[in-house]
C-alpha cells in the first residue's frame, strides 16, 4: 500500500516529496489535542474533498486488551473525549476508527492513566522492531481495500 503524506490545515505530516506518488490515503496528524480535534479534522476533510466515510481515526481505547487493535465503522464514542469531538464537528460517527488498546488500571484516574509513560512491554511493541505498527497499517490497509 502506498500512503501519500500531506501537509494539510492544523495539521503535521511526513516529506512534500512523497505527494507525487500515486497514493490510496492522505496521512495527516492533527497538531491540537486530541480531546478538541473535531475542527481539525473536519478541516482537513474539507480542503481533500474526502468524506467522512474515507476517514481512519486512530486511538486509545481503555476498552481494549494491550496490543490489540480492533477496526470499527461508526457507533457511539464510548467515552472518548476525541472522538466525541470529532462527532461532533463532522455531524456524523460514521467514520472508521482504529482502537489501539492500551488497558486499564482500575486503581489509577482514566486521564492520569492514559498520559503515563508507556511499560517496557509497551515500547517493545511499538518500537522499531515491534509488532503493533505492521497491525496497524495492516488495519489501515485493510480499510483502504475494502
């Protein structure tokens, strides 16, 4: 699969010099937090001219087991602060996202948990060698395809 990295509004990306070659995705990550990023996100539809069904969100779910990433089209925000505001700007949940599983720690405040420093496992997983980014373009490549 071949990804096409773009700078676009409020947003960071990858080299200019990759836009010339042919892509099936647009790769953009927005610069606010990720708790406001529905006006981000909007904007950067709106400039593409994609739809919100050509949209792959990715984020952590407290939800899920560690290391897991599970695909999902639409549905409700299940807590999350970012998705919710992405729902909120686009007008729709009809969008897929990634959720990448991060756990819980039932003794430790969800906010205070999700900005910890990642366990050795962790960094393993999704260092260089790890096996959590080939699940995620695998995902993603999966989504683009159909």
């Amino acid at each position: 699969m071949k990804l096409r990295f773009t700078s676009q509004v409020s947003a960071r990306s990858g080299p200019p010099n990759l836009s010339s070659i042919p892509s099936l995705a647009v790769v953009s990550v927005t610069e606010s937090l990720m708790n406001v990023s529905g006006p981000s996100v909007q904007k950067i539809l709106r400039k593409t001219s994609h739809t919100p069904q050509s949209l792959v969100i990715i984020h952590d779910s407290l939800g899920h087991k560690l290391d897991v990433v599970s695909r999902r089209l639409g549905g409700s925000a299940n807590g999350h602060n970012g998705v919710k505001s992405v729902i909120s700007a686009l007008g729709t949940s009809d969008f897929h996202r990634l959720r990448i599983g991060i756990g819980k720690n039932e003794g430790v405040d969800a906010a205070e948990y999700v900005l910890q420093k990642l366990s050795n496992h962790e960094r393993l997983f999704w260092g260089t060698y790890g096996q959590g980014l080939d699940l995620v373009l695998k995902n993603i490549e999966q989504i683009v395809l159909g």
